[in-house]
C-alpha cells in the first residue's frame, strides 16, 4: 500500500507540518530535576475529590523542583461536555488552593506551550495521525456499530478474545482502491492505530508508584481520530505530554488498564513517554470492607459537597496530604505549626491500593486547622462562605460581628482548647445559641429539678447577677444560690448524702445553661454571659421564666 498517498486521501487540506509545530514547542528550558506536571481534566461538570489530591500532588512535586504545573482542558468528548464545567473547575480547584503555572485559564490561557484546551489542537493530533498513516501504523476503519457487533458475536461465538485486533481487524485488509470508493462514497471512518506485536510480546514500565510494571503488549487496533476528526483520549494525552514536555504524568489506577496502548503509541511515534504515576483510587468504609467512592452513591466525593458546606481549603487540603503521602502525618506532628508548603512530598510516599477516605478524621483535621486560625479569620471565612450558600446566617453575622466573633473565640486558647468549630454549616448550626435572632431552647431542663424550682433558680440568678463579676465571683454566686435553695454546694457531697438535697450545684447551673444557650453542651457559660449581654440575658432569664410556667 502506498501509505504516503494514503496519508494524502486521508487529510487532503492539512497544511501544517510536523516541523512546524515541533518548531513551536521546543524542549522546556528547566533545570535537570525540574518536573513538569499537569492536571489534565475533562469537563464532564463534576470536579471530584481524585481530581484535587491528584492536582495537589502535581502541584507540589513542580514546585518543589522548580519545575511547571499546568492545565490542560480534555475536551475532545463533546458528548460529555456541559457547558460552564471549565469555570468550574478552574474556579473550585482555585478555591482549594490550587493554583498553575500555565495553562487554560477563565479568561483563555497563559504559557507557551498551548493552547490548553485539546478541542483547539485538532489540527495538531492531526498532523501527528498523519505520520502514523504514512508509516503504516495507522489506517481508516469505515466499521459501522453494527459491523463491531458482529465481529463481536463472531469472536464469543468461537470464544476468541473480542476486539478489535489482529485478523479480525477488518479493514486494516482494505486496497487504497476501496478506501477511495468508501472515501466517495461519503462513509464516515475513524483512524485506528495498526498495533503490531509479536506472539506473546509483554510491555514493561516502571510506574513512579508502583515500581516496575509487566503486562501484555497492547493488541488492539484502538482509534485514534473519532469520525468528527477529534483525537481519543489515548492519542490526545500522548500527543500533548510530548509536546508540552510533561515529565511526571500522575493519574488515576483506573488508566493502568490502557497503559499498554500508550506506551505503544508514544513508541510509534519514536517519542520517550513520561513517568507515568497510578495513582490509588479513594476508597470509603463500607460494612467490613471498603469500596471505591462512588460519583453516584457519595456526595463526598464532589468538591462541591466540601465548599457547599464551608470547609475550609486549608482543612481539605491538609487531610487530603495526609492521605497522599504516608509520611505526612509524622511530619506534621513534628512540625505542627509549620506551613503545609514546606512538607517534601515523594512520589514513592504515595500509595499503592486504595486509600481510605473518611469524613470523620477529614472533620478532626478540619478542628485543628481552624484553631490556628484567628477568630476574625474564622469570622471573614464563614461569612464568605454564608454569603454564598447561607443568606440568612450571613445577614446574622454582619448584624452581630463583634458577638460572632467573641463567640468563635470562646474556649479556643490553653492545654486542651475546645474544638466547636469544623465547617461553615456545621458553625452556623452551633453557633445559633449566641445570636438573639436565632437563639433557642433546644435541650431538656435537668430532670433532678422541679419546674418549680427552676423558675426559682432563674428569678433568684437574675436578680442577683452583675456583669462585673468575674468568673469566680459569679460561680460563688450560683453556688450560693445552690445551697439557699436545698442544692449541694458540690457533686461530691451530694453524692455522698443523697437524701440530704434536691441535687448539687451542676443541677442549679445546668438550668441556668439551658436557659442561656439553650443546650446542654455550651461553651463556658461565663464567656457567654460576657458576650451577650445584660440585655440580651435578661430577655433569655424571662423568656425561659414564661416558658417554664
Ligand atoms: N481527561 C482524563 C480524565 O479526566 C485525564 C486522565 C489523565 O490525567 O491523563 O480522566
């Protein structure tokens, strides 16, 4: 066959030449261990958990070697493509504290090495087609759905592989006569790659996670252009991680399966291929055992789910590092207050089988982090986030800033601060308490006190209390009040002496918390008596009187 004419019937108006391009896209100019990486997603509308660890690996590893992270839009899927999704991405990644180097970008894109989008390079993995045709690795398969069905039935009929491959790859046996008849005759072809293997022939590669990897050689005559003329994924990522120079290309296990194809395509085309790096999918506890997360079953697994509720990026971000490199929580506990940028993150610190994701220890992470934040932090974070997905608490925040951000505060300092605080809907629900807006009683009244003398308890605090009081001040008050009214002074001796009280000094303050906070578990009750006011404790104190009545 004479595969340059082919080449020519096949793409008669492309113009561009192999020199041309290369010519655009010369070797990055970087020192000998910088790595250049790249997050490489599709627009499908859903950014999900494996996209954000994958990008804060990427994003770590170039930085850290001085080298270039980028982003590139795989879009050459126009089924699975939803409108608004690259926004979407670049700004929820942005969120959690991902930024590029170069790449697709809102406003178009910044960097020398695009453009970034693949649905603009359709030209260039033309061009790089092309080269396959002529050298005879890559020819039209005019095969309808229909045709791929039988040969399918064919294959389980006789119980051969299934696939398109070797002697049942149809029309790898077509003349140039026929394809120019097809070609007239306006039939719709995608380009297949020609693979050529010999009997038994395996493919090897050392994996930057996994270490060295052994599997058949790719057989498949799999497609490289779609009838519409845009590449497949499996030729688009060889084309560009050349051209773009990627050095470390880290994705997900999932991909380990067609491994074989492109580093048979990256050897067709005479190009070296990149590290390539699997990395492990995030699994969740189910029952006994663990399952892969699922876009369907787990809400958790879209970044949206995270920024929807008010995570903080830094509590995302500092988890999701402790779930990528098995040496990070060490490090951390030996650095706890240093920045999480200062952690050397390792390829070969990455795990190889599933790793466990777990909202619970996500939640305990998230508390540490937002204690080392200020409370006017908290209070500049909560309300952004509010604003967004919580009106209403956001209009109770700017009414009540200095309260909101007394009552973040609370507790917060000392051995062994309280950790309240772990999202913006979670804030919101515990914090309502401290607002006069949103203030309810949501708790029991202790069952060791008669309505009666509750009612008491509250008239009699109310009257003798003074905001002037300190802690200690105050409490002797309520411990007083205690005794006056048939309460032990201390749990001890009521534990002691049952018979002799009503009930101790816990009972008579846990109907003044109820009435304050509303709940049984609050922050220091002082603190927040501090912070409302005597206004505001007077209308709770009265409130509760009515209620009780
Ligand atoms: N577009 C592919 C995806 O979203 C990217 C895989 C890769 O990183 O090469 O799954």
């Amino acid at each position: 066959m004479d595969t340059l004419k082919l080449a020519q019937i096949l793409f008669p108006n492309l113009d561009l030449t192999v020199a041309e391009i290369e010519e655009k896209y010369p070797p990055r100019q970087l020192p000998a261990e910088a790595m250049v990486t790249r997050l490489a997603p599709s627009p499908t509308g859903f950014i999900h958990l494996g996209n954000l660890y994958g990008a804060y690996a990427d994003m770590k590893l170039a930085n850290q070697s001085k080298g270039v992270f980028y982003l590139r839009i795989e879009d050459t899927d126009e089924k699975r493509e939803v409108p608004g999704a690259i926004e979407e991405i670049i700004n929820g990644l942005k969120y959690f504290g991902v930024n590029f180097d170069e790449g697709a970008t809102i406003e178009g894109e910044k960097g020398a090495y695009g453009p970034y989008r693949q649905s603009e390079r359709k030209e260039i993995y033309q061009v790089y087609a092309r080269e396959l045709v002529k050298k005879g690795l890559a020819y039209p398969c005019f095969c309808t759905e229909e045709d791929l069905a039988e040969i399918r039935k064919q294959q389980e009929v006789l119980k051969e592989q299934t696939g398109y491959y070797g002697k049942w790859a149809r029309d790898r046996f077509l003349t140039l006569e026929q394809i120019e008849q097809y070609l007239a005759a306006g039939k719709p072809w995608v380009l297949r790659f020609k693979a050529m293997i010999k009997e038994g022939e395996m493919a090897s590669i050392e994996d930057g996670i996994r270490g060295s990897l052994v599997m058949p050689a790719n057989d498949m005559d799999l497609v490289i252009l779609k009838t519409n003329g845009l590449p497949t994924y499996h030729f688009a990522h060889v084309v560009d991680d050349h051209l773009m120079g990627t050095t470390h290309l880290l994705r997900g296990e999932e991909w380990l399966s067609t491994l074989p194809m492109h580093l048979a395509l990256f050897k067709a085309m005479g190009w070296e291929h990149p590290i390539y790096c699997h990395t492990a999918h995030l699994m969740k506890k189910e029952g006994e055992g663990k399952r892969k997360l699922s876009k369907r079953k787990d809400p958790e697994l879209g970044l949206n789910y995270y920024r929807s509720l008010g995570y903080h990026p830094l509590a995302v971000k500092e988890y999701l590092l402790t779930i990528l490199n098995s040496n990070y929580e060490e490090w951390r506990l030996n650095n706890p207050e240093a920045d999480n940028d200062e952690f050397v993150f390792s390829i070969d610190k990455m795990g190889r089988s599933g790793a466990l994701f777990d909202l619970e220890k996500l939640n305990d992470i998230s508390q540490t982090v937002l204690l080392k934040l200020s409370a006017e932090e908290i209070y500049d974070f909560v309300l952004a986030w509010a604003k967004e997905y919580d009106e209403e608490y956001a209009q109770i925040l700017l009414k009540n800033e200095q309260i909101a951000k007394k009552a973040f505060d609370i507790g917060r300092s000392g051995d062994k601060p309280r950790k309240d605080l772990i999202y913006g809907a979670q804030i919101a629900k515990f914090s309502a308490y401290i607002f006069p807006e949103t203030f309810t009683i949501t708790d029991p009244y202790p069952a060791e006190v008669t309505k009666e003398d509750a009612v008491t308890i509250l008239s009699e605090y109310l009257k003798n209390y003074d905001y002037s009081d300190d802690n200690d001040a105050w409490f002797n008050k309520v411990r007083n009040l205690a005794q006056d009214l048939g309460f032990a002074a201390k749990p001890k001796d009521f534990k002691k002496n049952p018979e002799l009280y009503k009930g101790h000094v816990g009972h008579v303050s846990g109907v003044i918390r109820i009435a304050l906070t509303g709940r049984t578990n609050a922050p220091d009750l002082w603190e927040v008596q501090q912070i409302i006011g005597v206004e505001e404790l007077s209308r709770r104190i009265k409130n509760a009187i009515e209620g009780l009545k």
